[in-house]
C-alpha cells in the first residue's frame, strides 16, 4: 500500500532554472512532509518539511507548497545548481509515528549546465 | 558530534544464508529505525527501536530481526535470505518522541543475495 507517489522517476533542468518534483499521497491522517536528498553512497540528508497546517514554507532556494485539498506536495528549486543533482525523496510522517516515514520512490534530478 | 555510521558498506551473501548488519546512532539519539530500499523505490520501514525495546514494526517478515544495545547501536538479522532481500539497508537515528522528528540517516549497507 504505497501511500506516498512520486509519479515522475527523473527531472532534467538547466543550471539557474526553476526544478519542480511532485508528490501525491493518500492517507489524511499525515501531520508532516517531508523532503530528502540522496547522493550516490551515502544516505538521505533532510532538506525542507512543512506541517499539514501549513501550505508554503521556505528555506533559501527551497520551497514546499502543500495542497491539502489535493492530497499533493511540490518542491520548488530555484536557482538550481549543478550541486543539486540528486535524488529527493518525498516523505510523510504522523505525529505519533515517533519519526517513522512513509517514502516516496523518489525523483532523479538532473542539472546541467 | 558524530554522526550515523553503518557496516560493512558491502555485503555479498548466497540465498538462505544470514546475515547482520550494524548501525551507530548519532550521539544523543536513543531511537533508532532501520528502512530497506530495493533498485528504484524509495526506503521502506522495516522497525524502530527505543531504548533496547521494538517500539514499531512494517510489514516485514519475521526471518527481518533486530537489536538495540544500551549504547544505542543497533542490528539488524536477516534469516533465510533470499534472493529480493538485496538491497540497501539503511539506519536512521532521532532522539525519539512523538511530534516532528527528524532523522538522520546513515550510509547504508547494500546487500547482494547471490
């Protein structure tokens, strides 16, 4: 039962253009979101979540808009960087789950130059 | 502060064997959950341990065990392997609690089933 959809597996974008990944889920109960990055060998580092009570948070050039309506989440890049060439991973979690995270299947970014 | 740490990095093993695999939280942290990502699909939670006790399990087969130390480190066990246990296994480590945690994640170990 995969209760978090990452519907596109790459994104190809060019250096100083906007990156947008997508993400959908199904269960309402969700209290927080959650956006991972991944290199190549080494684990997922946190990049920018957002509470359900919320529908934009902002950190820099990330930005999390949340449609509750929809059951959908955007990440937003802008600039991207050839630095931000990675796999991110949405997430979900509740406020019960003591961190517990429900994964997204992740989207493989690509920037070039 | 260090953070997480995971070993052995690779791991080749033949079906029906077992394995284990370990993990060092990040200092401070008494939680720790362990998450298997397979080729193309995001990490799934395989459980969660706090203070030395299962404190949460996914829809993981029993042969998937675990183990927390009063250190904080952990294993994981796999009995009987097979041939879709290959895949990477990762640790995450928070300091526990309900509300927004985050968790920090190690390397992982990646595991061939041969």
């Amino acid at each position: 039962d995969q209760q978090v959809k990452q519907n596109s597996p790459s994104l190809s974008v060019q250096e100083g253009r906007i990156s947008i990944l997508n993400c959908d889920y199904t269960n309402s109960m969700f209290d927080y979101f959650l956006w991972y990055k991944k290199y190549p060998a080494e684990g997922p580092t946190f990049l920018i979540s957002i509470s359900s009570i919320k529908d934009k948070n902002e950190d820099g050039r990330f930005t999390v808009f949340l449609n509750k309506s929809a059951k959908h989440l955007s990440l937003h890049i802008v600039p991207s960087q050839p630095g931000d060439s990675a796999v991110y991973f949405c997430a979900a979690m509740t406020t019960d789950s003591w961190g517990k995270l429900q994964f997204g299947a992740g989207t493989q970014v690509v920037v070039t130059p | 502060e260090t953070g997480v740490t995971q070993s052995p990095t690779h791991l080749i093993k033949t079906r029906g064997q077992q394995v284990t695999l370990r993990c060092s939280s990040q200092s401070g942290h008494n939680t720790v959950s362990w998450y298997q990502q397979a080729l193309g699909q995001g990490p799934q939670f395989i459980f969660q341990y706090y203070r030395e006790e299962e404190n949460g399990r996914g829809n993981f087969p029993p042969r998937f065990s675990g183990l927390q130390f009063p250190n904080y480190s952990s294993e994981l066990n796999v009995n009987a392997l097979e041939l879709d246990d290959s895949a990477l296994y990762l640790c995450a480590s928070n300091s526990g609690g309900a509300g927004f945690n985050e968790q920090f994640f190690g390397p992982g170990t990646r595991l061939t089933v041969l």
